[in-house]
C-alpha cells in the first residue's frame, strides 16, 4: 500500500528517493521529518524568519526558540500557546479573518466593556482588566531573576539569566500566568497568582522539576510576597 502511494504521488516519490540516497530508511520519524523540511524553513544554512520575527525587531530569536525548546511542567495546549504567543498567531481579535468577527476585547471593565482592538498586546498588556496582572507578572521576575524584563521580553519570552535552571521557572511562569489571561479574563491578580502558587506546591509534591526544587520555591516566594502587598 505504502508503495503505490508513493507511485502514485510523484512528489512523494521525490522525498522517497531522497530519504532512501542519504540513508534514512533505518532513522526516526522525527529525523526523517528535520531532513525533508530544510529546504522549506532553511536558506543559507539559517532559519527563515517568520512573519513575526520580521516585523518584532530587537528580539533575540535564537534564545526564543530555545526557551521554547526547554519548556516543562506544561501541558499539550500551554507549549502549543506558548509558541502562539511568541508568533502572534493566537486568535486574538486582529487575527481572526472570519466574516463579521467581533475584534474588539470586550473584556468587562467598571466603566463597562473594552472598545479597543484586541491585539496580543493589547490582550496581555494594554487591557484595563489585566494591566494589573501584568505588572505584578513584572515585578515578580525581577524580583526572581535580579534584573529588570521588559515588556517585549516577556511576549516574546527572549528574557535570559546565567541560572538556566532559574530561567525554566521564570518561562514557565510566564507562559502559566499568559494563559490563564486568555482562558480566564474574569479572574482577579490574586487569583491569578494563587492559581500559580497551587501549580508549583502540586509540582513540588510530585517531584516534578521544572527547574529545581530550590528555583521553584523561590519562584513560589516571590510570588508570595507580591501577593502580601495587595
């Protein structure tokens, strides 16, 4: 069967030839899968820049691509989101081309729903209803990483520390506290930071290292203490 589908298909006869003249057949999936798409995300021995990657610049895209890479402690959909994010390719308002697709936030505020456009931005960012969030997202990596991330750093996730260990944590908490703004707006800061805190106590009881114990229950008091000030 294998066979006549490739008779049939005379591209994929193509890519059998390949694989089977560089001496692949015996390989993996996964490795056979890298051979065939250099030619598709590769030129000059370096990786075509996405559209995001064109237009966001003063990113380090080599160190995105590997924080992405050295996430743990995330489920399926949160890395698949996490590189979303990184790409701007979430469904946020401005990236959803259906007819009649509402594009404005919506997000409740006090003074009633937001007007504005909803840009990834604007969705974790700029929002009335998340500002708050995000500035506290803020402190507590500096606080946790002794320096300063900005805010293109952190939607982009291109932030670095000399402690690798201590960077997952940082990543991870990042993507954690990301995604709990786009699946539940309605949440308040505290709620989102407890909502954190119960992650890490859970992965601290299973053993489970997303960097060390020791950055995770650091990570866990700098949260603390920017919860101790609301």
């Amino acid at each position: 069967m294998c066979g006549s589908l490739l008779l049939g298909n005379t591209s994929h006869m193509e890519d059998f030839v390949r694989v089977a003249g560089n001496d692949l057949l015996n390989e993996t999936a996964k490795h056979i899968y890298d051979f065939l798409m250099q030619d598709t995300i590769f030129r000059n021995g370096s990786l075509i820049p996405s559209r995001n990657e064109k237009r966001l610049m003063g990113v380090k895209w080599s160190l995105v691509r590997k924080n992405l890479s050295q996430l743990k402690g995330l489920n399926a959909d949160e890395r698949c989101f996490a590189w979303k994010v990184t790409q701007d390719m979430l469904a946020v308002g401005t990236r959803i081309h259906r007819n009649n697709a509402e594009k404005r936030c919506l997000a409740v505020l006090e003074t009633g729903l937001c007007q504005t456009e909803q840009t990834l931005v604007h969705c974790f960012q700029l929002c009335p209803a998340i500002c708050d969030v995000n500035d506290a997202m803020l402190r507590i990596l500096a606080t946790f990483l002794g320096r300063v991330v900005t805010a293109k750093q952190l939607i982009s996730l291109s932030f670095n520390h000399r402690n690798k260990r201590k960077l997952k944590c940082a990543v991870w908490f990042a993507v954690k506290i990301m995604y709990l703004i786009f699946q539940e707006r309605s949440l308040n800061k505290s709620q989102f930071l407890m909502s954190v805190i119960k992650e890490i106590d859970w992965n601290l009881k299973m053993c489970r290292k997303i960097g060390s114990q020791a950055e995770m229950t650091q990570l866990k008091l700098s949260i603390n203490e920017e919860i101790a000030r609301l």
